[in-house]
C-alpha cells in the first residue's frame, strides 16, 4: 500500500471509539419542533432524516479520497434513542469497561441527562416492544430461553442491489412521482403517504452530498499542494454528481454506495449493517471500461478500494444499552462484503476485480468490513486457492459460502432463479436475495436449555419457575423416542411464544419505525407504495437462530446411549449428577465425556440425534407467518451468544458442567471432533442446510499445517469437497492454542492478533474471557 493508503490505515487503527450525542440531540431537537404539526408517520421520519444530515457535521479527512461519517469523526459512534435510550449508568459503563469501551466525554453525557433521555424515555421503541411481549414470552426471554434482537435494534441484514449503478436519487425521485401520478384520484392515504416519505428521504441524500461537495470545494480553495487540490476539485465533483445521478466511473460508484451505506444507517440502527453486496460484479464494468479509456490504472482502482475499506473500519457497532453486552460485545458492525460467485446467467462470476479485492483483504487486514468469497464449482481453482493463501495468515478472513446452495435455498424459498444468483450472505452467514429482500434476524434460541428443561418436567432449576410445560418425569420415560416427543413439544411451545413476540414486534416496527430512505433502495417498496418494515420488499423473510446445535446432539446421543441402548446409567443417576454439577460423580462424567458417540467424528450413532434435533427445530419454524406477508425460517448460529446461552444453562448429559459456554455455530462441541477435518464436515453435512437460511462451521488449524502449496490444495479441495455435500459455510482459525494462551498473559505483546470468533473476526484481547477460552478450546486440527 501506498504512503496514503498506510497513513489512513493508521489512523483508523488508532482512531478512540467514542459515543457520539450529534444524531440523539438532532434527532430530539427535531421532534420537539414538530410536537404540535399534524404529520404522518413515515413523513415524520423522512423529514428526521433529512434534518440530521442537513445539521450534522461535515468530515474530511487529511488524504480521503472517499467521503463521509455517520459520526462527526471517525469512530464516533450515534445512538437511536428513538430506539432504545442510553441510562447515565450505560454510559459509566461503556467509558470504564475493560472490552470494547467507548469513551464518553461530559459534553456527551450532559446532552443525554438534559436533552435525550428526558424526552424519549416513554417514547422509544424498546419500551413498546416490552410493554406489548406476554408475560410468557417476558419469563422465557429473562430464563435465557430466547434473545430478541429488535428490542434495542432496527431491522437488519438487508443488501444493497445492482440497481444503485443504473440510477440516481433524481431517477428514483421520478419512479416515486410517476407512482403518485397513479394514485392522485382515490389512491390508498398511507400509500401516499409512504411515497411522499421516500421523495423527501431522496433529496435528504442529495443534500447530504452536495454539503460534501462544499466542504470539499472549501478545501481545495486554500490548499496549497497542487496534486490535493486537484484531488479535492476532483472528489467535490464526484459528490455533486453522485448520488443525484447515476454513477459514471470506478471512483463515483464506490463514493455513491458510501452514501447509501451512510443514508441507511443514519436513518436507523440496522442489526448488521448495510452492505454493498456482489461489490466485484458491479464495479467490473466501470474497471474495464476506464482501464480500456485510460482513465484509471489498476493501482488506482487499488488505492479507492483501500480508502474505501478504511470507511467502513471507521464505524464501530452502536453498542447495547443494559446488560446485553453478554449476548454480542464487539466493534464489528457485521457489514459482510461478497466477492465470486455466479452471474445472472449461471456462469462464472470470477472476474478481474473479484482477485484485487481479495489483494485488499489481505493487505489492509482490517476487521471491517468483514469479507467472504461465495464460491460455487464455476469458479476456477485459482479463485478458492488465492483466497486460502489469505486464510492461512491467520486473519480469519474471508469466510467461504457455497454459492451453489445458497442458490438451492433461495430458490426453495420462492425467490426467482436471478434472485436467487443475485444473492448471497450478510451479516455472519444469513442468506438473501440482494436488493429485493427484507429478511430480519430476530433472535438466538437455546436449544440446549430446552432439554434441561424437558429433564426436570418443564421446571428451570436456576429460576426456581415452572418455565415450560409439564411434560413428564424424566424417570419414566422407558423409551428414548419417549424423551425425544417431549422435548420436541418443549421446542414447539417455546418457538410458538416466540413467534409471537416476532409478529408483534414487526407490527410494532411497521407502525413507528417506518424507513423510507432504505425503502427507496430495495424492490419493490416504490411500486408497491409499502415500507421497506411494513412488507413492502420482493420478499420477506424472518429467521430465529438455533444455539448449541453440537451441544445439543451429543446430549441426545449420551441419553440415548447410556441410558435406553445400554442401560449402563439410569435417568435418575444421570439426573442426580446433573442436579450435583457433577461433583461426586466424577467417574460417570469421565464415562459420557470420552466413552459416548459424539457429533463431528462421522458417527452415525451420534449423527442421527443431529438430523432429529434439525428436524425438530426446522418443523417448529419454517413456514410460520410473519407479519409482512412472509414467514419464518431457520438460522443456525450464535454470534457470541454460545457463552451467554452457556450461563444460564445447567450440567447436562454430555459431560459439560453448568455455566460453560454450549458449542458454537454447527461446529462440534468443543474438543469433541477427534477423528480430523474430514469427519467433521461429513458429520456436518448430515442435516439439510438447503432447507435453512444460513449454516456455520467453524474449524482451527494449525498454522503449520498451511506450508506449501500443496498444504493449499488440500484445504481447497475439503471445502469442495463439503460444499458438493450441500454445505452453507465454512471458516477458519488459522492459529495455535499455545499462542491464545500467551496472549492472554500477555496482552500487550498480542495486540495484533487477529482470531475468527462466529460469523465474524475481532481482536483476541477485545474478547472476554469466557470467549477467549472457548476459542483455545476448539479442536485444533494438524493433519488430514
């Protein structure tokens, strides 16, 4: 990298996450102003929209060459207290704690005591959602049985189209006119209504940038270097063109998706934030055709993808309010880049862009954005071999999806053959139709926990409360299938709680929290006059997440084995150890730990619970309406919720003791694979990832296991071979545990080192504890 491109690195790597009050005091001074205005709601919020970007500050950095912060500095990080409100106590907490602090100035907390706090609290989502949850689903989600991510988010994992690279805001501003035109004799009010919204969050944008472009003009007026002046004429340009007009060049398709990237998560918090998708597919055109003119060389292509990965580097996550840091404490703002893949046509979307970017990935090795390769059998070899020559330095990027089912899973779900190539993953491993789908996280569900539930007739042992239903003593069960039924109707009652907490939280969000600037970007919310959370998108789809997948398995297959096939161990003992935490009972717990068929090793004694638990789960979920004229799907995946999940579940029959974190993603229980690579993607590949949204397997090598290209070949040729048995996903650890253990004594000597947590990469020392040493304690495989 160049001179620029190291010093704007730098800076971003030394820039202080600090919590920024701009957008929270802009945001309430606005609806004070309108208190007494008669205006609907998405007008409302458009008209916020457009005051926080006619009012916020303006930020050039020295060098930039791409434009705009959401913050009024780099790494100053907005709240959404139309959302959730920030108490004096969180921000003590976000300045002093040791992980993942943002540092809170007086100014800052002044501004919240005085002006933010007093006038959301009893007006913000979160409040709402709470008050409308059963006290059913209140008592499940305080157990620990189920998250929900929309209490202090807005709805994310949503992907930028191509169709921003063939229109300007100017040309969507006409498409909403012409659909007003329709509507102007009886049309539908809130149609109207809608499609006035997205006309005045169009030209909000359009503001946004030329304020840029003055700033920039500003500049180059008393710049006295020649070559940043010219710079700084150039990129004003570029910011009066875009967004308001198509894109034209390389550097104005990257400045106008930046904008986008801003407008969105300006307008709301998304849960992951907003992403620019197949971003190789649709720059090449530009590539090619300025490298064919000579207006851009490959270097400069190079330097405005670095510059552009730096912005994104520069946008920490909104952190939580309360005590929900457990449940995911990071910087990583999970914006998912994808590079590879199919084109429209089915054919090879490898191109010349798709290998620079992955050269950026590896020479700027920032955690953000995050990055993966969708690879399907079109793809060359060169394509994976290139990307596990990044893998194997141990930055835990890029992850690698199977574009091949991605495609079957979309297309499963109803999407059309070019939507469904046009898709991909977001977030860790959640896939979607880009730029035509709202599919919305919703939540992580412990599964493990439901069978410590099932085990004592529906009580939890830790909140002392008949937490689920009263399905039987566990004693009595004389068959395992017996033991599997209730279990099944403990997942069933659980996820129908949820499930409604889903559906009303989506009625909630489509009434109050309408987004008309990111409805202007997705099909078909202008043809259908509908918001973007109101079902206005192509499709919509609603997830929830399962936990402990591996946990869970090899718990059935410890019960099935030990008690009902062998009859070594009775229920009774095997509950009175659990109730015990094991102690005193030491010799049966060597038994289950090392002497049971455990999930990972291609056991089908123990790969066959996987498939019951996955089919359980799946019949529990899948096709179950939502709100927005969808309906729900499978997730399986944890963030970092594994190690919360892990607290507030008891011992269990696999030999894990109570409080330790459950096994992570579909990856084996934590040093439980013992039998190499090969066996666990063949165990892996038992349950039907075509018929969820999103798998994640998680697998650590041994850094000496990458020497040589031969060492290259063969881990290139396990994904394929795990991707041909309809695998979603695959990532790696490329680090020894050694290691981990040193830089947990010592830190500072580590501060670089990298480590892939779930579905995303964060620095080792940011991670607490618990994090840390489950991450020491996955299988690290040698040989294969």
């Amino acid at each position: 990298m160049n001179e620029r491109v190291k010093r704007l690195r730098e800076e971003t790597l030394n820039a202080i996450n600090t919590l920024s009050s701009e957008r929270g005091v802009l945001i309430t001074e606005f609806y004070k102003s309108i208190e007494n205005v008669n205006l609907s709601v998405p007008v409302q919020r458009a008209m916020a929209f457009d005051y926080i970007l006619t009012n916020k500050k303006i930020y050039i950095g020295e060098g930039e060459l791409i434009v705009g912060e959401r913050g009024p500095k780099p790494k100053a990080t907005p709240t959404y207290p139309e959302i959730c409100v920030h108490t004096q106590e969180d921000l003590e907490v976000l300045d002093t704690r040791k992980n993942v602090s943002f540092k809170v100035d007086e100014q800052t907390r002044k501004d919240f005591r005085d002006i933010i706090t007093p006038y959301w609290t009893g007006k913000n989502n979160r409040e709402r959602i709470m008050q409308a949850m059963s006290p059913e689903w209140k008592q499940a989600f305080e157990a620990g049985i189920f998250t929900e991510f929309m209490e202090q988010r807005a709805p994310g994992h949503t992907v930028c189209g191509g169709k921003i690279y063939k229109m300007g805001m100017n040309d969507f501003i006409r498409q909403i006119d012409n659909e007003v035109i329709k509507r102007s004799n009886g049309g539908d009010a809130n149609q109207l209504e809608e499609l006035k919204a997205m006309r005045i969050a169009a030209n909000a944008i359009i503001t946004f940038a030329n304020r840029h472009a003055d700033a920039l003009e500003e500049q180059a007026r008393s710049e006295a270097n020649p070559s940043r002046k010219a710079e700084l004429v150039k990129m004003a340009e570029v910011c009066r063109n875009v967004p308001a007009n198509k894109p034209t060049t390389f550097h104005e398709a990257l400045q106008y998706y930046w904008f986008m990237h801003l407008g969105v998560v300006t307008e709301l918090n998304p849960w992951d934030s907003f992403n620019p998708g197949r971003l190789d597919q649709h720059l090449e055109p530009f590539y090619t055709k300025e490298l064919e003119e000579g207006s851009l060389t490959h270097e400069q292509a190079r330097e405005l993808l670095q510059c552009f990965w730096v912005k994104f580097n520069n946008h920490p996550s909104p952190p939580k309010v309360g005590i929900t840091a457990q449940e995911s404490s990071t910087y990583t703002d999970f914006c998912l880049i994808n590079v590879g893949g199919v084109k429209d046509n089915g054919a090879d979307g490898v191109n010349e862009v798709s290998f620079l970017i992955l050269d950026v990935i590896e020479e700027m090795r920032l955690l953000q954005p995050s990055s993966m390769v969708q690879l399907s059998k079109k793809n060359p070899d060169s394509f994976i071999d290139r990307t596990i020559k990044i893998t194997k330095t141990g930055f835990g990027q890029p992850s690698i999806f199977n574009t091949d089912a991605m495609i079957q899973e979309m297309l499963r779900q109803g999407k059309s053959i070019v939507d469904a190539r046009r898709g991909g993953a977001s977030g860790c491993v959640e896939v979607g139709a880009f730029g035509t789908e709202a599919y919305w996280l919703t939540g992580y569900f412990n599964l493990p926990k439901i069978l410590e539930l099932t085990l004592n007739n529906g009580f939890d042992p830790r909140t002392n409360t008949q937490l689920g239903l009263q399905t039987g003593d566990a004693t009595t069960f004389t068959t395992y299938k017996q033991l599997l039924e209730a279990f099944e109707k403990q997942v069933n009652h659980f996820m129908k709680i949820k499930i409604e907490g889903n559906v009303k939280n989506e009625q909630i969000f489509a009434e109050h929290m309408p987004v008309p600037f990111l409805s202007i970007l997705i099909d078909d919310c202008i043809t259908s006059g509908k918001d973007y959370n109101a079902g206005g998108a192509r499709y919509n789809s609603t997830y929830v997440q399962g936990v402990g997948l591996g946990t869970i398995t090899d718990c059935l297959s410890s019960l099935r084995y030990h008690v009902y096939e062998k009859g070594s161990v009775s229920m009774q003992t095997m509950l009175d150890a659990l109730k015990d935490n094991f102690i005193g009972h030491e010799t049966l717990r060597n038994e289950l730990i090392f002497n049971t068929p455990k999930y990972g090793n291609d056991d089908d004694r123990a790969d066959r619970c996987l498939d019951e638990v996955f089919e359980i789960y799946y019949n529990a979920i899948d096709g179950k309406p939502n709100a927005r004229g969808g309906v729900h799907r499978v997730d399986l995946l944890p963030t970092t919720c594994h190690i919360y999940f892990g607290k507030v579940t008891g011992a269990l029959p696999d030999g894990r003791k109570a409080t330790v974190p459950l096994s992570e993603g579909i990856s084996p229980s934590q040093g439980c694979d013992t039998h190499g690579p090969t066996a666990v993607i063949k165990s892996a590949a038992k349950i039907d990832h075509v018929r969820t949204g999103g798998t994640l397997l998680n697998m650590k090598f041994a850094p000496q296991f990458f020497n040589g290209d031969e060492a290259i070949r063969r881990v290139s040729s396990l994904v394929r071979s795990y991707f041909k048995l309809d695998g979603h996903h695959i990532q790696f650890n490329v680090v020894n545990a050694d290691t981990l253990r040193k830089a947990q004594l010592q830190p500072e000597l580590y501060r670089d080192l990298i480590v892939r947590v779930a579905g995303f990469s964060d620095y080792f020392n940011d991670l607490g504890p618990e994090l840390q040493n489950e991450i020491i304690s996955r299988t690290e495989h040698e040989t294969m």
